[in-house]
C-alpha cells in the first residue's frame, strides 16, 4: 500500500479488544498487542469512530461496525465537517474497518468539529461530535503514544 497508515493488520482488532465505553463516551488507550500504539473510539449506535495517529504523527480516522466485512482494497470518501464540505480522501477497507489519511489541511477542523458527516463505501454515517472533545481525544492519543 502506497499512503502510511500504522497498524493496518491490527487495526481489525479495534472493535473486538478492550471495555466497552458508554455512546457518546470517548475510550483512549493501548490498543492490545501492539505496543506505543493508542486509540481513541467513539462508539455509536450506527459506527464506531476510531482516531489513530500514524508512525509520521498525522491523523488515521477509522470507521467501523462489527457486522462489516469490508472489501480490501482503496475507496474514495467524502467528508463533510459542520456541513461544510472537508473533500474527498481515501479509505482502506479492512475486515469491520475503513481506514483513512486525513489531509494535514482538515485536521484542525475536525479538532472543533460539531458534526461529521462521512461517505463511505457502505453509507453516509452522521457523527455527532459537539461537546464530545474530539480535540482532546486526539491530544490524549498523542500522549498515549507517548507515554503519558
């Protein structure tokens, strides 16, 4: 695969491994057998939104549901942020998982977003993230990473 994303073969595991947290709630933490690596996952009653943050520090948003079994293989997706359009960007299907790159230019948006709306191979899916800190969770992942 050309784009740089961590853990594409463990990623599979993010559904299945670690508590459970309330809708709504976020779940920052190890993610189990691969150590220095963190996520953040949002569950939903629809997705699940998984925030991960590659080898070269920039943002893998991962959407994902138990009942999927998704095509391996590169997608195009379009994400909408505040009702704004935020572009197209590619996703890598992966078992329950899509997998993508965020480009460095939406990442601060998504920051203080209020609502993600994201196409993807299987639907367009609205995530509700105002008061929800997707902000901090991406910073607590950072400091997961590291350590801290």
């Amino acid at each position: 695969m050309k784009r740089s994303i961590a853990g594409l073969a463990l990623a599979a595991t993010l559904l299945s491994g670690g508590a459970s947290a309330a809708p709504g709630a976020w779940q920052v933490g190890p993610v189990a057998a691969s150590p220095g690596a963190c996520s953040a996952k949002l569950p939903g009653a629809d997705i699940d939104l998984i925030l991960m943050i590659n080898e070269k520090g920039k943002l893998v948003l991962t959407a994902g549901h138990g009942a999927w079994n998704a095509s391996p293989g590169s997608f195009s997706s379009t994400l909408v942020i505040d009702g704004r359009s935020a572009g197209t960007f590619p996703v890598d299907g992966v078992g329950p998982l899509y997998l993508g790159l965020v480009p460095d230019a939406v990442t601060p948006r998504l920051r203080v977003s209020n609502s993600i709306d994201w196409t993807l191979p299987t639907g367009t899916f609205h995530i509700a993230t105002r008061g929800l800190g997707l902000g901090q969770a991406m910073d607590e992942t950072i400091a997961c990473m590291h350590g801290k």
